[in-house]
C-alpha cells in the first residue's frame, strides 16, 4: 500500500514512524512550510520535515493546497493518505486523489470535540474520557465516517501537552491500524453519531484566568492550556504565567484574585477563587523564567499581592 503521511507538529511523528516500520510504502510526506522559530526568527522545518528527512522521505512542503500541490500528490499516486495534525484544509480536488481517501487521526471520540483543539477542550471541560478516532475526511469539519476508536482516561494532573502525548503514542498504532483493515478490504466506516462538540483553536484569551471562577474550573483551564499558549494572569499591568496548581479546599478566606504566600524556603503559594484557594506550584513572573512559586514568593510581600480577578 503506497502511503501519502500529511502532518505537522511533534505529535504527528509517532504516527510517521509506526507506518514506516510498520512496512507501509509512504512514498511522500506532505509538511507545512518552513517557520520562523525563537527570538531570532530563525525559519526552520516542522518537526515532521526533519523527521521525514531522516528517513529519505520525498517532501512536499504547503501552507495552503492548490492545484499545483495537488498535482505533485497525483504523480506519486498513493493509494491512501494518512493525517495527522497537518493543519491545512483540503478541497474536494485532492480529497478525489487517493482511491481510498484522506484517513485522519483525531485525538477525540467523534463526534465530540469536532476542530482544531479536542484535547484541550476536553480537559477544560472536565471530561473524564477522550480518546481518538480513525476517519474519512469529507468537505465537512471532521464529519467523516470513522473506522475506528481508543479511549484513554483524563488525569486530575493531566496538561494538554501530557494527554496528547499519551494519545499521539496509542493513536499512532490505532492509524496503523486502520490502513491495515483498509488494505485488507476488511474495514468499513460507519457514520458519526452521538452529540456534537466543537473544539476551536485556543486563542490567547481563552488562557486568561478568571479568578471568580471555582478552583477546580481553573485549574483544568489551566491544564488544558499548557504549554501552549500558557495560562496568565495579570500583576499589576504586566502579564503572570501559571503552568501548574493543585487545589486547596483548606483555604477559604481568600478573595478571588488574592495570593497568600508564608515567606518559608518553601513557600505555599495559594491565590482565591470563586470558591476555595487554588495552590500555584510552577509561575513564570515577568520578565523571568519560569519557577517554582515558592522560589518566587520568597521575596515577595505576599500580603500585599492580589491578580486581577
């Protein structure tokens, strides 16, 4: 089976390397462009770029599909195309290309979490299973029929960055899976059903914290944008980080936005929510990298400290 491997970030090179040694003809891999990186601006090939590279791999590079990128997957005529996090719509012209379609790997149980971020939308939203799902890619937001599915649990400590690890892992033996049964002749897609939730792309006020919020509302917000695009707050005028907490349902006499910190080496660092205190562990402070709290709070006048609820 001549395999065409669509993807982009980190995530998607588990999936790259399952199909590579698991004997299938990936006779290109299509990557988005070159991206400027780091504070220099240094354009620098996607993670997958780098990896298909390694391996020899022909290289198709696009931040947009058109007729001429579509007549360069035509010449190496692959039977099926596998996606994984590419990040690039595709017109009804090239979804025609492969005889058996576009096969996308989507880190939720369609239909829920339909869109560009089903992990962190499922985190934020206190969902206590996701999973992935193998479908056909249609002209509709992830509406395909689906051919198969994994479910995986969502841990109280979970960020999105550590669940979409687990799932890139597990889903990458799931789409190896798939292209296996459709090889074979032995899968068959069948139509999504259930509620349908979308899962948008997390803006970067969207990681805002609310402290008037309940802690635990919080804190999976947290979770569910870390690492990127980091929640913050802010402290005075100037923006706050937070990549980690735990509840503390023994502090309830903080206002929201308030911060509590006993100036010990080992500070504990609690702020007030809509509910009970929320313990900061790891904050990046202006200007700074990030920390532990208590390192940050040794010279702080906690008593006098309040983000903006």
């Amino acid at each position: 089976m001549k395999v065409l491997f669509a993807g982009t970030p980190d995530v998607a090179v588990h999936s790259l390397n399952a199909l590579v040694d698991a004997g299938f003809d990936v006779v290109g891999v299509l990557t988005r462009e070159d991206a400027p990186v780091g504070r220099k601006k240094v354009l620098t090939p996607s993670v997958v770029a780098q990896r298909a590279a390694e391996l020899g791999l022909n290289i198709i590079k696009a931040n947009r599909m058109s007729e001429d990128v579509a007549q360069q997957i035509r010449q190496l005529a692959p039977d099926v195309a596998a996606v994984v996090a590419f990040g690039v719509i595709l017109p009804k012209y090239a979804l025609e290309i492969p005889r058996l379609g576009w096969i996308n790997l989507h880190f939720s149980l369609l239909p829920a979490w339909r869109g560009a971020a089903p992990v962190q939308h499922a985190i934020m939203n206190g969902d206590d299973i996701t999973g992935a799902s193998t479908f056909r890619i249609d002209e509709g937001l992830d509406t395909g029929e689906v051919f198969g599915t994994l479910t995986e649990s969502i841990r109280p400590e979970d960020t999105a960055g550590e669940l979409l690890g687990r799932l890139a892992e597990s889903g990458a033996v799931l789409l190896t899976q798939t292209l296996s049964g459709l090889d074979a002749g032995a899968l068959t897609g069948v139509p999504q059903r259930g509620d349908v939730s979308l899962a948008p792309k997390i803006s970067l006020e969207d990681a805002r914290v609310d402290w008037k919020a309940p802690a635990l509302v919080i804190r999976r917000r947290i979770n569910g944008v870390t690492p990127a695009p980091g929640a913050w707050t802010t402290l005075g005028e100037q923006r706050f980080k937070i990549s980690d907490s735990v509840p503390a349902p023994d502090v309830r006499d903080l206002a929201p936005g308030e911060v509590r910190a006993d100036g010990s080496k080992k500070a504990r660092v609690v702020v007030g929510t809509g509910s009970y205190g929320l313990e900061l562990i790891t904050v990046q402070p202006p200007g700074k990298k990030m920390m532990a709290a208590s390192d940050w709070a040794r010279g702080l006048g906690a008593e006098n400290v309040r983000f903006e609820a």
